[in-house]
C-alpha cells in the first residue's frame, strides 16, 4: 500500500509539471508514454504466443502525431484514410506469411485503434490557441482518471462485496464502480471550478461540460481499464510490466487515461457546437 501511495505521489507531482510546462514537452512526454504502452502491449501479445506485424504500427503511428500537430487544421479529416491504410497494411502483411492467423491480423491492428488514435486527441488538444484551454483540458483528463481510479481502489477495497465483473477482473466490485464514476466527476467539477476561479479567458470548459465530461469519463475510464485487464488475461500477464513500484506499466496507467481522453474531447465538440 505504502509503495502505491508514494509512487502515485511522484507520479502525480510529475504530471502537474509536464500539464504546466504543456506545448513540446508534453507532447515529448505523450510521445514516449504512448510508445511505451505499445510496446508493453506487444510483448504481452507475445508471452501469449502471438505474433503482432509491428513495423506498420510504428511508422503509422509516427505520421499520425506529426500530423496531428503540424498539418493545418482543415487537413485534419485527412488522417481518417491515413488511419485506415495503416490498418489495412497491417493487416495485408500477415496474409503472406507461411501461417497467417486471423487472431494474429486483428491482434496487430488492436495497438493502433486502442493507443494510437486515441492519443492523438492528446496533441490534438495543443492546437487550442489559449494555454488556459489547454492545461485545463489535460487537468481534466487526468482529474477524471485518477479521482475515479483512487476513489474506486480504497471504496473497493474497504466496503466492496458485491462483483462487478468478475469475468474480467475479480476484484472490481460494483461499490468501487460507483464511487469512480463518483470520483470522476468530483474531479472535472474541481477542475472546472479552479480553472474559473483562477482565469475568466474564453473559451474555458462550462460547469454543465465538466459534469458531463466527468460522468461519460468516467464510464470510459472503468471501459478502458477491463479492456485492459481483459488482454492482461488473455495473454496470461499480472501487469505490462513493473516501471511503476505498486502501480504496474505505463499501460496500466494509460489505459483509463485514452478512453477519457476521447470522452473529454467528444463532450468538447459537442458543447462548442451547442453554443454556436
């Protein structure tokens, strides 16, 4: 428990600093994040006897970041088809292999839908024009995740009894489910509150989004995090790896992260298009 704790302090303390410092450096930090849990993810496809085409997911990946940060944004829509050749190629190099294997075409694709696209909305944010925007947006991001995820553990683990799906991940509990979800939105509403409290720029998420933002991130948390332990159990692996002393790999950190992200960015365009 000790172990957690401190780890996740340094790991929070860590986050604040790169949100703050924002623009190259968290995008550097993304960068590596996001490359990290692909490649614990394909070694994890791999102790499960798999073998995943990588090469396509990489320099797909690549292009897809510059893209996100460089091209002009009435280009963007051009990363769609982009997404669907590195897909496509993906998929096309296993069928010439000696032994194709369907599970194989689909496992080597799944790194790419589940980590890559959904990081892009992470550079993605980095095109608002107001720093203000920007830090409150990742504030938000990471609040959902982490208020959710810590309310979760310790609800959970105190007074959970009833399962929540247990076919997935035994310990969850339907006590711990309620109060992420609680703790989610706790964590955009707080966001939302110290951004309005410390700025009155434009452009800054509502009260109204940040509680929809925190409910619907927090349903993409708890969906990211038993997707993610339905691979850990498929491949037969506890974590993606031990980076993080008490909190696993970079993957079992990411995992809720992504899905929130899109959760977050989708409540973003929907409340921009309220107000227009």
């Amino acid at each position: 428990m000790l172990k957690r704790v401190v780890t996740g302090i340094i790991m929070i303390l860590a986050l604040v600093l790169i949100v703050a410092l924002g623009g190259v450096p968290f995008a550097l930090v993304a960068a590596l994040a996001l490359s990290l849990s692909a490649h614990e993810m394909f070694i994890a496809l791999k102790t499960a006897g798999h073998r995943p085409v990588k090469w396509p997911f990489w320099a797909g990946s690549a292009c897809m970041v510059l893209g996100a940060l460089l091209i002009p944004a009435a280009q963007i829509p051009l990363l769609i088809p982009a997404a669907a050749a590195v897909c496509l190629v993906t998929i096309a190099l296993v069928f010439f292999r000696d032994d194709p294997k369907l599970e194989d075409a689909l496992l080597s694709v799944m790194p790419f839908i589940v980590i890559t696209l959904p990081g892009l909305y992470l550079f993605a944010i980095l095109r608002y024009d107001l720093k203000a925007v920007q830090v409150t947006l990742y504030a938000m991001i990471f609040s959902i995740s982490i208020f959710g995820d810590t309310l979760a553990y310790f609800v959970g683990s105190q007074f959970g009894k009833r399962k929540f799906c247990p076919a997935v991940s035994p310990k969850k509990t339907v006590a711990g489910a309620v109060a992420g979800l609680l703790g989610s939105l706790a964590g955009a509403l707080a966001t939302g509150l110290i951004a309005h409290t410390a700025t009155t720029v434009a452009g800054l998420p509502s009260l109204a989004e940040c509680a929809v933002a925190g409910l619907a991130g927090g349903l993409a948390a708890q969906m990211g995090d038993l997707f993610a332990s339905l691979i850990k159990r498929h491949c037969g692996v506890k974590d993606f790896s031990g980076i993080f002393p008490g909190h696993g790999g970079m993957m079992d950190r990411m995992d809720s992260i992504l899905f929130v992200t899109v959760a977050v960015f989708c409540c973003r365009i929907l409340f921009r298009l309220i107000i227009l």
